[in-house]
C-alpha cells in the first residue's frame, strides 16, 4: 500500500485498532476532507485541520477518533483543544 493513498493508510489504522477485515468502511466529506470511519473508528485524513475540522469530526461520534499529525502542523491550540474535547466526551484520540 502505498502511503500517499489515504484509503490504505486509513485502512492500515482501523486494522491496527481493532476493525474486522469484513467491517464496512464509510467515507464522510467534512468541510475539510475525507473522514473514513468503521465500527466507531474515525481516521481524519485532512492535512489542514482547524477548530471546524475538529468540530464536525466530534460530531460524528466515534469512539477512537485517529487525526494526522501533520494536520496540526503550527497549530498546538487546535490540537489542545481537540485533546480537550475528547477528554470531555470521553473519545480515545490519538495522532498517527
């Protein structure tokens, strides 16, 4: 799989978190991009998140919620208060 391929590197994590191989994926469109998310895993594939991002992610309420660490390049308040809100909703978030 090739990294550049956001549908393997999305795959690669709900395997890594538990996905069955025969779970369905589904693809959401945020405001910012692509969202794949299987048995209450949501893997963020945005490159550019800001608070709306993060907003709308929450909003699906998964139970792991994975981002892209480049996403929150330069931007340690959007990811504080990404890690804010998971604590608050009780969501494990982890950055890959």
């Amino acid at each position: 799989a090739s990294d550049s391929d956001p549908n393997s590197v999305a795959a690669e994590i709900l395997l890594k978190e538990g996905m069955s191989l025969d779970s369905p994926l589904e693809r959401v469109n945020l405001n910012g991009g692509p969202v794949i998310r299987s048995n209450g895993i949501a893997v963020v594939l945005i490159l550019d998140i800001t608070d709306a991002v993060v907003e709308e992610a929450f909003a699906l309420a998964p139970r792991v919620l994975v981002f892209l660490e480049d996403g929150f390049a330069g931007k340690d308040a959007v990811k504080a208060n990404a890690l804010t809100q998971a604590r608050n909703l009780g969501v494990t978030m982890k950055t890959i």
